[in-house]
C-alpha cells in the first residue's frame, strides 16, 4: 500500500488508536517534505493546532527517485525502526521518538523534528558547533559500546547479529563506498580534470589492497550496531539539540564505519572551507572533541577498552579516507563540494581530498592518535 498526501490522513485515522498522537476528532493535513532519494516522507499536521505533527516516512519496494524498474526491499524500514528502538533505549536524546511501526506497509510514524536544521547546511554556512560534536560522539560512544560484543553475553550478540542482518543495504554500502569507485563502473562521475589522478588511483595496487581489506572488513566484521549512513546529513540539529535520522542502513558491523563517515564529512566541509582559517581550525576541533566524547561514552572493562579504541580508531580512519574518496569520484557527492561555484577552485580542493583520502587509507595503521589525524591535515 503506496501512501499518498490524501490516503496518508485516512491511514492515520484508522490507526489512531496505536499511534497515539492526535485526537480521534482531529482535522489533519499533509504535506510532503522527504529530499531524499530512496523513501517517501510527509509531515502531518491537526490543522487547529499547526505546531502539532508527526513525521511519516514509508519506504516503497524500490528507490523512489528512480520508480518501480529499480526495486530495493522496504524491509529497511524495520531495520530502521529497530535501530531506533535500541537508540532510545541507550541514547533516546539523540535520535527521534518512535510513535509507531507498521512493517507491513514499511511506515514509521515518529516525532517532528521542526525547526531543525540538517547539520550538513550549518556546516556549509561555516557553522560548526561544539555542542553537536559532543552530543553525536556521546551517542555512537554508548550505542557502540552498550551493544559491543565484549560488552554483551552471546545470546545478546546474537540476537543483534540476527535483529541487523540487513545484508542487501550493507552490499549496497559495500559496492558503492568500496568498490564501484575505484573501476569502470557506469555510476561514477567526476569533476574534468581529474582523469589523471582517478586513472593513477584505479591503477595503484597498493592502494586497491587496502580499498578490498577495508571492504572485507566492512563486511565481515560483526562488533556493535552500526548506523551504518552516518553522514552529516543524517544528523538534525536546533539550539544544542543534535538529533540522529536515517539508520536504514542499520547493521551490526564494525562499529568505526560511523566514526569514519562522520569524521570524512566534516573533513570534506574542512576542505570546502579553503579559505576560512577560523571553520577549518574549529573542523579540526571537532574531530578530536568526537572521538573525545566517544571515548569517555564508551563503556568497556579497562583491561579491553585501549586495546579496543585502538583499533576502532585505525578502522575509523580507513573508512573516512574510503568515504572521502567515494564523494569525490563515485555515484553519489556531496553538497559541500557540488556547490563551489568556481571550477578551478573545486578541482584544486578536489584534488586536495584525493590525496588526503588516499593517505588515510594507506596510513590508517601507523595513524594510532586522533591528534597525528588532524596534525596530517
Ligand atoms: N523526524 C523528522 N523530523 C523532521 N524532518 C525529518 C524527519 N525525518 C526526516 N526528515 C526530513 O526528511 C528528509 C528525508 O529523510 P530521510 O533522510 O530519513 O529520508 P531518505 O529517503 O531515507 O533519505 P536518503 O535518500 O538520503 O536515504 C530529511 O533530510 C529531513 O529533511
Ligand atoms: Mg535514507
């Protein structure tokens, strides 16, 4: 049952009850909102009272900007609506409360976020706040670590293993991030004046080493729940209110793949921001108030917890050079960069996140402080 701006009213009205929301009695009104490409999202509203709605989010069995002839499960929304219950449970500040789930239909009826803004635009703007930084490192801190295998019996490990065996978006993740980028694959598009240096990347075996041992990692390493999409626009923000969308992608992975898409995107916005010494010197602020944050949040017995940061943070640091690399030259890019209007300034700061990416993959093991990560900058 494909939801539209009239039949949504009409579905809510029957489930009133469950949902638990608006009065039975309620005049509603829809509208839709959703920006992104794969799911349909619609704000309702009681029109007496404007300030009161919900958001609805329903996923069809294919990609939505792409229709019927590209089918994709719309069991990703019970992979989401499973994360989400396990984030309000270990961190309910960062993320939208759940009203309710119909795995039926693929719908999740959760709070408005109204007036929050998507991070990704303050970060464009050159806002880079310390509070969100500290909020969203807070929240990957305790849900990785609540949810990590050391921390869990394996009856638990299990059951997280099987609640978030969401393989089909995780394969999509694993082609796209680290895969497709790197060969002939119809996809991919990039800026002119970047042949050489793509032609050099796809041809440099090292490197394409360390693309695949990251890919099976990604793959095959089962440590905690990952968002696995964490990207800054993912990540809703108002006052200090950091909140967290989106976890679709939700699977129960190695755990830095969060940290790392996270931390490439606010590297990404350090290189758009060229020529603001201020933006870039608080991005890089931010980096290490992160993985502060995440440390201190992460809950372990000491005699594991250094041994495990460490390698959480080489596997960060891999994923973001993989993420940065993928922005730059695969199927899908970032605002950040797509809006420089300049060309011969894109390509030079395009250019610039090449190498950077590069380095971080090459180097994720030798890289063993959050510090020598910014100081490479
Ligand atoms: N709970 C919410 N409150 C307010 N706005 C929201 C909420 N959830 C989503 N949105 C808005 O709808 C947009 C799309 O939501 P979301 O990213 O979940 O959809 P999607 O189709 O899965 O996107 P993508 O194609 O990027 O995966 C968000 O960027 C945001 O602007
Ligand atoms: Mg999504």
């Amino acid at each position: 049952m494909e939801l539209n701006r009239e039949t949504i009213l009409q579905y809510l009205h029957e489930r009133q009850f469950e949902i638990g929301f608006f009065d039975s009695d309620a005049e509603l009104i829809s509208k839709e909102i959703g920006d992104g490409n794969l799911n349909f999202v619609y704000r309702v509203y009681d029109a007496a009272r404007p300030t009161y709605s919900v958001v609805v989010k329903q996923a069809p069995p294919y990609i939505k900007i792409l229709g019927p002839d590209y089918p994709l499960p719309s069991d990703r929304l019970t992979y989401e609506s499973r994360s989400l219950e396990i984030y309000n449970q270990f961190a309910s500040q960062a993320v939208p409360t759940q009203h309710y789930f119909d795995s039926n239909a693929a719908v999740i009826v959760m709070e408005d976020l109204r007036g929050y803004r998507l991070l990704r635009d303050d970060l464009i703007a050159g806002i880079v706040d310390k509070t969100v930084l500290e909020q969203i490192g807070c929240f990957m801190g305790r849900v990785h670590s609540q949810t990590y295998t050391d921390n869990v019996d394996s009856a638990t490990a299990d059951k997280y293993r099987e609640n978030f065996a969401n393989s089909v978006m995780q394969s999509i993740t694993a082609d796209y991030v680290f895969t497709f980028p790197f060969m002939e694959h119809e996809t991919n598009f990039y800026t002119d004046g970047l042949e050489l240096d793509v032609k050099r990347l796809k041809t440099d075996d090292v490197f394409l080493q360390h693309a695949r041992n990251l890919r099976s990692i990604f793959v095959t390493e089962q440590h905690g729940l990952t968002h696995g999409d964490l990207h800054t626009g993912s990540v809703m923000v108002k006052g200090d209110s950091a909140k967290v969308i989106d976890s679709e992608f939700a699977f129960y992975g190695p755990v830095g793949f969060d940290i790392g898409l996270f931390w490439a995107n606010y590297l990404l916005s350090y290189f758009s921001h060229t020529e603001n010494t201020d933006v870039q010197s608080k991005i890089k602020s931010a980096i290490i108030q992160t993985w502060e944050t995440y440390t201190e949040e992460f809950k372990m017995d000491p005699s594991l917890k250094v041994r495990t940061l460490h390698a959480i943070l080489r596997e960060s640091v891999g994923f973001a050079g993989m993420e940065m690399l993928r922005r730059i030259i695969g199927a899908a890019h970032v605002r950040d960069i797509e809006s420089i209007q300049e060309k011969k300034r894109k390509l030079g700061i395009e250019i610039d996140i090449l190498k950077f990416g590069i380095y971080l993959v090459k180097e994720r093991k030798n890289i063993t402080t959050v510090y020598e990560l910014v100081e490479s900058l």
